[in-house]
C-alpha cells in the first residue's frame, strides 16, 4: 500500500500555507482578483475550500475601506446566529469600541415572532437596528433577515455601514440576497445558494485583521 505523504508543518505557519497554496491555485486557473478584494475572498475560499467564491462574490464600490472606516468608528457587527457570533474575533473589534451581538435566542425575540407568526431572524433585525452605534450586518443562515432589512432601509431610511449577505439554502435565499444588490447600502454577497455563518464570519474576521 502506497503511503500517502504528510507534510510536517508548524501549526502557526498552517494557515500561511494554505493561503500560498490557495493563491497559486487560483493563478492556475487564471483568476485575478482585485488586492483590496483578495483577503476577504482568500479567507472565504480558506473557510470553506471552495474556489467557486472566486466568482460569485459581489462587492460594492469600495466597500472595504468604508467597512474598516465604520470599525473605527466604533461600529457594532450583528449577526443571526450564535455560530457566526463565536467566529467573529471580538478582541479586535473591542479595541475600536465595537460589539458582536446576536439576537436570536433572546425570550423577547422568541415570543414577539411566535405572536406575529415571522421568523425569530425577522424580529432580531428590528431590535438590532434600535443599537445606538454604527452597524454592520453579518448575516450567513437567515434570508428573512436579508428581507426584513431591505423593508427597513426602504421604509424609515435605516441605513447600515455594510451588510455581509451570504445566507446559505434554498428558500428565499437567493432572491433575498438579490434585494441587497439592488440597494444603495455597502455590501458584500455571495450570488446563488452557497454561503453560511462560517462565511460571514470570515468575511468580517478578513476585514478586521487587516485595518
């Protein structure tokens, strides 16, 4: 039996690594992605091992830097679940004044959606958007969350500094990611089906290691 061979690597070089590998392997297939762009996509492409990212990403005009900007301007990141709460490094965020937060499990939360018959990530938008702070949205499972901010931002002029639309499934998801492209807000979402906490985690992990 052929042994397969084991590449001995430090573990705080790991990570190193496997972004060299995923750089080559998308100059292989001859893909160029903008340097500002190249972190996020990289870490996305390291999170889920999916080159497919690569193409189905969608940034809005300079949507970066005014995400970093946002950071330090002590913008709080609101996510809809607890999976990309924990993934999120709130270390960094803290030292520009923000917070991580996630709504879902809150008993108000539950029971205000059972009353209304809407989805627990619906009525978590609401409170979110009542945060004194700037705002970002990281939202990687929920389409209704996509949904419910799209109608705040078109009815009380609600504006947050980004919203990271990668919600992952089959109902809803792909056209509620599709009203966040069509709106004037920052964005930063994955077209079609795929996406996930762990993407939206990664998203907003790329952007603050890198202010």
């Amino acid at each position: 039996m052929r042994m397969t061979e084991i590449k001995h690597i430090k573990p705080s070089d790991i990570e190193k690594e496997s972004f060299n590998i995923i750089r080559n392997e998308l100059e292989e297939m001859g893909k160029e992605i903008d340097k500002v762009l190249e972190p996020t996509v990289i870490r996305v492409i390291h999170t889920t091992a999916d080159f497919e990212y690569a193409d189905t990403m969608e940034f809005s005009e300079g949507v970066i830097e005014k995400a970093k900007d946002a950071i330090k301007r002590g913008a709080h990141i609101v996510t809809d679940t607890n999976m990309a709460l924990s993934g999120i490094n709130k270390k960094t965020l803290e030292k520009y004044g923000g917070m991580v937060h996630c709504f879902m499990a809150d008993e108000d939360v539950a029971d205000e959606a059972k009353s209304r018959n809407v989805t627990r990530a619906y009525v978590s938008m609401e409170k979110a958007a009542k945060i004194d702070a700037p705002l970002i949205f990281a939202i990687g499972n929920a389409p209704t969350a996509l949904i419910k901010l799209r109608e705040l931002m078109d009815e009380e002029e609600f504006k947050p500094e980004l919203i990271i639309g990668v919600p992952v499934g089959f109902v809803n998801v792909v056209e509620a990611k599709e009203l966040i492209l069509g709106s004037d807000v920052p964005y930063i979402v994955n077209r079609g089906r795929k996406g996930g906490s762990g993407v939206a985690a990664a998203i907003c992990n790329s952007i603050l290691y890198n202010i």
